[in-house]
C-alpha cells in the first residue's frame, strides 16, 4: 500500500543532517570495490558528488546543467530533443490516451508499466521546454494521479513487482526533474509516495525471486527503482531507511557485475528484446553509482564487448530475435539509449553513436517489429543525457 505516511513516523527518520553523513555510512562498505575501480577505471568524466547537493534535480545532473541542456536540445541534440518534444506534444495532444486513470481499479486493472515509462520523458520535456503552454500542468496532473492510487501493482500479479518499479523510477524521476515546479503540498506529498514504494520494494527484496536471480531483467529492473527512490529520499534527509535501502540494492547488483565477467561476448542470457530490458536499468545502475557512489564498472568486461552483441541485432540477415515470454520481433527498451551510454563511457570512439543512428534510420514505423506503445519512449531522457 502506498497509504501517506503519518507526521509522527516521518519525525522518527534522521532528517536533516548533512547527506555527506549519509555517504560516509556507506564508504567503509563500498572502499574495497571503490579502491580496485580507481586504480583501473576512469569516472568517465562523471563528476562524484560526495554527498554534496544543491537540491533537485541531482539524479543525472544538477541544477547548474539545465541551461547547458536547453542550448544542446536546440543544437548539438536537436535531433534527440525533437523526438522527446515529439513524444511530449503527443500527450499533450490527446491527454486522455496518456494520463493515468484516477480509478484504482482502472489503474490496476491491466499491466501498466506504461504509465511510470512515459512520465521520464514527459518530464525531461517539460525541464527543456519549461516555457511551453501546458506541458507543466499536465506532468502535474499526471502525477496527482499517479499519487492518488493505494498501489501501483497489478491486481491479478500481486506477487509481482516490475510494474511497481516501473512506476516508482519514473514517479521518483519526474520528482527530481520537476522540484522546483511543484507546490509545497506537492513536493511532500509525492515524496511521502516515494519513500512508501521504496519501503515496499526493500522489503520485497529479501522474499522474491529478484532479489537472489541474478541477470534476471526483474533484478536491475527492481534494483534501480529502490535505488532512485533512495538518492531521493536521501537528498531530502531521510538518511536512516535510504540507507539501508541503498545497502540492499549494492549487495544484490555488485554480485551480478561479478556474475557478468565471465560472460566475456558481451551478450545476455535473456536474448535480445529482454537483454535491452535487462540493459535499460542496468545502464542506468552503472551511472548513478558512478555519480553518487564513485563505484566504477567501465572497464567490465562484458560491457567492453556489449556493442557487438547490440550490432549483431542490425546485421543483413537478421530476421527477429528468439522469442523468451512475452518477447518482441527485436528490442523492448532502446537500444540507442544503451548505444550512446557505451560510446560515452565505454568505448569513446563514435561507433554507439553511429550504430544508434544506424538503428534509428531503420526502424519499423508501422507492423510487426515496431516498438511497443508501452517502451517507445521509455529511454528518451536517458538517451539525451548520455
């Protein structure tokens, strides 16, 4: 359930101390990793944050990066700011098909990864198009909906909580996009449904499959959404449970990168649609504790050899990816958010931007092997970031 939480539990989290505190609790955990990375592992020119924020936005970048962003959407990343402002006037075009219902009933009635998927990019739209009628008021109103449902699961997966991720990461990222813009009443009441998704899903971690499968695309899936939830709930000095619940996602993720060195081709188990699922949160998991946490993995192995895994996918002669469950005809998630990350931090030599050109260039508009209404935009905003 993600009932408010009362004034009286709220009081009893550490509030209020410096978030360096917070970053010194974890060092003793993270120094060994930390230590090895440094010796071998360039940040990749991701600055660490050492616990130090202004405030919001600091997920992916600070407040003094926004401008810098808006002149790179009408510049240098015209041709990704165009398709997230695509994306953004789509909604705002026909909010009925895109905001979230007000039912709970309605909102848990079918799978609905759609709506925490769509709220990334609607939010990275409003942050570079701030001045645009409308966009505004409707990431509010998406939110206000979002927020007014007692849980963000599937009423006939109950035991499942991917939906919950997906809703919980880009809830919490719209939050630190969009701060500044929401009221007071807003700003608590939309962390109060943050810190109780993450509450959840911590403690789900310790009785589901995900929390001990490891590469299972449930687990970065999972993991970042605690993750995100926590750098938020840490920036606005709840210290005690973000603490405990970035512990949680460390000791579940450290041990898949582990896992992953041996697998040196650079592929995933899971195939090529569910390897981009596995591949949307683990990139994310690779940036976020590179910027908060200085724990580098840009020398792994396996993502030294991961661009060759996502070029097969484009090779004349590829017909369709091997189904695996709910498969698609190639990629859920990207995979040219995944492609611009590898050549900014990984390989550095322009071959992840021209493959994702390459890819974009061919995709199928209409018919089988389009993307997925539910995943199309889903990694816009990361995709502009990197």
């Amino acid at each position: 359930e993600l009932s408010p939480l009362s004034d009286e539990t709220m009081r009893t989290h550490t509030r209020g101390a410096p978030t360096v505190f917070f970053i010194s609790l974890l060092w003793p955990l993270l120094a060994p990793v930390v230590a090895a990375a440094t010796e071998v592992d360039p940040s990749g020119g991701i600055p660490f944050m050492g616990g130090n924020y202004d405030g919001h936005p600091m997920l992916y970048f600070s407040r003094g990066d926004v401008e810098e962003m808006q002149y790179a959407a009408a510049g240098t990343h015209r041709d990704m700011a165009r398709r997230i402002r695509e994306a953004g006037e789509t909604m705002l075009e026909h909010p009925e098909e895109y905001l979230p219902p007000w039912s709970p009933a309605e909102f848990s009635a079918r799978w609905n990864e759609v709506y925490g998927n769509n709220l990334g990019v609607l939010s990275m739209f409003c942050l570079l198009y701030p001045h645009r009628a409308g966009a505004l008021d409707l990431a509010k109103d998406y939110m206000e909906r979002m927020a007014a449902q007692p849980s963000w699961l599937v009423k006939d997966a109950p035991w499942d909580e991917v939906p919950l991720a997906h809703s919980l990461v880009g809830f919490a990222t719209a939050y630190d996009f969009l701060y500044e813009y929401l009221n007071k009443g807003q700003q608590e009441r939309f962390l109060q449904v943050i810190g109780n998704a993450s509450r959840l899903m911590y403690e789900k971690s310790y009785v589901r499959g995900w929390g001990f499968q490891y590469l299972h695309n449930h687990q970065p899936t999972n993991c970042v959404a605690l993750l995100t939830g926590s750098l938020v709930y840490m920036t606005q000095g709840y210290l005690q449970e973000a603490y405990l619940w970035t512990k949680q996602v460390l000791s579940i993720m450290e041990k898949s990168m582990v896992l992953l060195q041996d697998v040196t081709d650079g592929s995933l188990y899971e195939g090529v649609a569910y390897g981009t699922y596995t591949t949307r949160s683990l990139f994310q998991y690779m940036f976020l504790v590179q910027r908060h946490f200085a724990i580098g993995h840009f020398d792994h192995p396996w993502l030294l050899k991961h661009f060759a895994f996502l070029y097969r996918t484009i090779l004349p002669g590829f017909q369709r990816t091997v189904a695996i469950a709910d498969s698609n005809y190639n990629w859920f998630y990207g995979p040219e958010s995944q492609l611009v990350f590898l050549d900014r931090y990984v390989l550095r030599n322009g071959s992840g931007n021209w493959l994702a050109d390459l890819i974009h260039q061919n995709r199928v508009i209409e018919g089988p092997g389009q993307a997925g209404k539910g995943q199309r935009w889903c990694t816009l905003h990361t995709e502009f970031i990197w």
